[in-house]
C-alpha cells in the first residue's frame, strides 16, 4: 500500500504581488542548499567536538 501525501491547508496567507512572488521564489531558490553562516557553523562544530557528553 503507499502513502497519500497530506494536503496542507494554509492558514494566515498573506496577499502579495505576482512580481513579490517571483521575487520571493527566485531568491528562496538561490538560497536553498547553499550554508548561510559558515563562521557560526564552523564555530558550533569545535565548540561540540570538545564535549564529551551533554550534563541532563
């Protein structure tokens, strides 16, 4: 048996332009894959590697 992908419902849309929306898609296509802040990510990752085990 397979999967139906649920449909989601948006709630709370707000309205803009076609030309806002291009906008938006071009620049989130852009954007996507793409690591926006390598210092902190590099920063993060020393900071973890040092820690042996995380106090509960």
């Amino acid at each position: 048996m397979g999967r139906k992908k649920q449909i989601l419902k948006a709630t709370k849309v707000l309205s803009m332009s076609k030309t806002t929306k291009e906008r938006i898609s071009s620049i989130a296509k852009d954007i996507k894959g793409k690591e926006l802040f390598p210092e902190k990510t590099e920063l993060a990752k020393k900071t973890l590697s040092s820690i042996k085990s995380l106090p509960i």
